[in-house]
C-alpha cells in the first residue's frame, strides 16, 4: 500500500543549494538542467508514493546523514547525469536532504556499485 506524503520539502540547510540546481537548470546549463527534469519526474512519483525510492537499510545509512539530519529512515533516487537524490519520511512528509554526484555517493556507500 502506497503512502501518500502530505507534502514534499527540501530541508532548510539545502534550500540554498535546490535552489541553485534550479537556477542553473532555468539557464539551460547541463547536466543541472538534465538533473533538475529528472528530480522533477521523481517528485510526481513520490507524491503518490513516498516510499517510491530505494530503501537505505539502517545500518548503512551513513553518519552524515544521522548526525546532520538526525534521520532514522533514507531514501535514495536515481537522476540523471549520475546523480542521485536522498530523502527521508518524518511525519508524513518527504523531506529532500541532498542531491549529489557519483562520487560523492559512492564516498558514502564504499563498495557499493550502481544500480
């Protein structure tokens, strides 16, 4: 069964960020603009489905996130341009915490391959 977030928010300490992605995307500067329609296409999904992207298991979610975030649950989405975006569920809603590139992810996630 599917869980329908009341609503989707990026996290205050990368607004400044998302909204970088956005600008560069409206400026038609690639990969930004190819990542920025990716992420767009995945927020359409999410709403119908929060838990829409790749569980992280707990244990292998990393410090980063805990310690920054304080999150108990991540999310992870495939973008364009081999980048991927992290998300976690608090209180009904998906809360965007980051967008990053292939390395910084496999940085996170040592020895884990792409999917």
């Amino acid at each position: 069964m599917a869980i329908r977030p009341e609503e989707i928010i990026v996290h205050e300490e990368v607004r400044a960020a998302h909204e970088a992605w956005e600008s560069l995307a409206r400026q038609g500067r690639q990969p930004a603009q190819a990542v920025w329609k990716s992420l767009q296409t995945c927020i359409l999904r999410l709403r119908s489905d929060a838990q829409w992207g790749e569980v992280v298991r707990q244990e292998l979610i990393p410090r980063y996130f805990r310690e920054k975030y304080g999150v108990s649950n991540l999310y992870c989405i495939d973008l364009a341009a081999f980048h991927r975006c992290l998300y976690t569920i608090a209180n009904r809603s998906v809360i965007l915490l980051d967008i990053v590139d292939h390395p910084t992810y496999d940085g996170w996630f040592p020895g884990r391959r792409s999917r």
